[in-house]
C-alpha cells in the first residue's frame, strides 16, 4: 500500500502547526506558574487543547482511510501487521519519554532539592503508562512531562478498540463510523457517565474522520464555494473563542468534530505550495518528537529562566521572545535527532509489516 502522504497531499505540513500550536499554550502555563512574565493574550495562544482535537481527526482520517482501503482490496485486515506498524511508531519515543519522565519527577527533582509532589502511588502509575493509560495518570497531575502523554494514550486505545470491527462487511463500515461518532460524542458529555470526560476518551474524533476519509475515497465532493466556507471557519475557529463562548461542550465538541472533518476533505482536495514546502514537510514528519519533547524543553529552559536570566533586568518583551524562541528552538533540534537517530531505526521495520 502507498504511504499516505503520497497520496493526500498538505497533511505532514499540518501536523507541525497542530504541534506548534501546542507548545505555544504550554510554554505560558509553565512560566506564569512559576511568576515569569509571559504572554498569551491571543485566543490563538490557547488553542493548543483544539490542536490535539484536530490531531485525533487527523490520524482517524489516515488510518482508518488505511484500514478502509485494505479492506476493499484484501477482502480484510490483517489486524497483526496493522498493530506492528502501529507499535514500531509509537512505542519507541512513547517508552523514552515515560522513562525520563519517572527518572525526572522521582530521582531528578528530589536530587536538586525540589521534590516533586506525586499525587499517585507510583507503582499503579507506572502499571497505567506502561499499558497505554497515560489519560487516567493525566487527572492526577503527575506533571507535564508525563501528563503530555494521555493524547498518546488515547489515540492507542482508539485503534485497538475500532480495528477489530472491519471485519464487518464494507458496505456497513462507514455507516458504523458515523453512528459510533454521534453516539460516543453524546455518551461523552453524558453526566452519567462522568469518567469519560475525566479520561479524555474524544474517540469520537477519530471515528467522524474516519467517516469523512472513507466519504473522500468515495469520490464525494464539495463545490469550491463550501471549501471557502469552511477554510474560513477553521481560521476563525483557530483565532478567535466566538465558538466556545456561545456554545455548549456538547455542541462545541459536534461543531469541532464536524468542522475538522470536513475540513480534511477539502484541504486534501489539491496540494498547496505552502504546505509542500520541504521545511515545513521535514518539520512535520518530526512532530510526533516535537509535540513528546516539548514538555522536557520547557523544564530546561525554565530552569534557565529561573536561576540566570531573571537576574539580568531584562525587559519583559524579550523574556517573551526569548522563552518562546528557546523552547521552539531547542525542541526541533532534539526532535530531529530523535527521528534521525532513533526513531528511524523503527520507521524502517515498518517496511517489512505492510500488506502489498
């Protein structure tokens, strides 16, 4: 099977801005906790949380477009070789961090004289990050490093949970897809149900987008005028809070749901130059590394921050660029040692586990 990326065009592009989007909620978090001046007036400063929304609509929309294909073409799934590809992705760097996140809040911290204040007994805490429920550790703060991971978490537990039901004859898989989204989106804001909003399970992403892709397979299609429309609404979406401020939780996740898979449709219709140029495509073929790392990054530069460059008087617009500058900086660069260096050597293996 073709990689996806040959096929759709503008989507690795998208997967650094997504990233990007949220290291700039991050990194104003961290310092104003910790009384640094900082910045984050924008609406689209705050966007991160709606970044990794759209990077669940983003994966449902390949894989499963993935697993759609493979289906019509094999007559079925080959569930075992669909899980290597998925582990020799994931798992590596998803390994890595959740060592150096322990390493850092149990020995690090305590050993520099700032203890960190575990919430969690570390034992079940270990158990629930080594079995992909980093979503569950998330509610009980175990700090940014590891809390980072629940998207990571989820997006697994998607896959293990959908992939088995392709082997449902075709013609029910789309209409399945999209009666699971409508469902599971109603279930998720139902209060009694409340551990699904806790645990974050917006599986509902993924399903709607797998719905959209498989629709796109399909040949159906939008008139330019409708593409207008809804390229408008995601620039607004991404910039302004008229959105979140005038509708429900309910009816925003719908609205977000809906708008990001469509969206996929549209922007995937046609390559734009911009999106293909090689930077940004490098830099988001690394932003599975960037969106990982910049929880560490941003310890090491507020540590930084902390002991040195606050006792310079530095004026408070270039502490704010400096702190975006160095997080940004720092975290490309170790995210593109990480996929040279590491993750590559996995990325290779997947070769091996494709159906052809």
């Amino acid at each position: 099977m073709n990689n996806d990326t040959k096929i759709l065009p503008n989507i690795t592009a998208l997967r650094f801005f997504l990233a990007l989007l949220v290291v700039m909620l991050h990194v104003p978090q961290f310092f104003h906790n910790r009384g640094i001046v900082t910045f984050n007036s924008l609406p689209v400063f705050n966007k991160g949380g709606e970044a990794v929304y759209m990077f669940f609509s983003l994966s449902g929309f390949l894989i499963i477009r993935q697993l759609f294909e493979e289906k019509e073409l094999f007559g079925k799934i080959d569930l075992k070789k669909f899980y290597i590809r998925r582990i020799l992705r994931i798992f590596p760097l998803y390994y890595l961090v959740v060592f150096i996140g322990l390493i850092y809040y149990n020995i690090v911290l305590p050993g520099l004289g700032m203890p960190f204040e575990r919430n969690y007994d570390l034992v079940n805490g270990i158990i629930l990050l080594l079995t992909f429920f980093p979503n569950i550790l998330a509610s009980y703060g175990p700090g940014g490093i590891l809390e980072v991971l629940w998207s990571i978490g989820i997006e697994e537990q998607f896959y293990i949970l959908i992939a088995p039901l392709f082997v449902i004859p075709v013609k029910y898989i789309k209409w399945l897809l999209l009666l699971f989204s409508f469902v599971f989106v109603f279930l998720y804001n139902d209060a009694k149900l409340p551990f699904l909003a806790e645990y974050r399970m917006l599986f509902f992403y993924f399903s709607f987008a797998g719905w959209c892709s498989v629709m796109r397979i399909k040949d159906y299609k939008y008139s330019g005028i409708v593409d207008i429309l809804i390229f408008i609404l995601v620039t607004v979406y991404f910039t302004t809070d008229i959105f979140k401020e005038h509708f429900t939780d309910l009816q925003y996740h719908i609205f977000s749901m809906v708008l990001f898979g469509t969206f996929l449709i549209s922007f995937t219709k046609k390559s734009y130059s911009f999106f293909q140029h090689k930077t940004l495509v490098y830099l988001g073929k690394i932003s599975y590394g960037i969106y990982m790392f910049h929880p560490i990054v941003i310890q090491l530069v507020g540590f930084i921050f902390i002991k040195f460059l606050v006792n310079y008087q530095l004026n408070d617009p270039t502490l704010i660029i400096m702190s975006f500058s160095m997080v940004i900086g720092i975290t490309i660069l170790i995210a593109h040692i990480s996929y040279q260096y590491y993750e590559k050597i996995f990325l290779r293996m997947k070769q091996y586990h494709r159906r052809s």
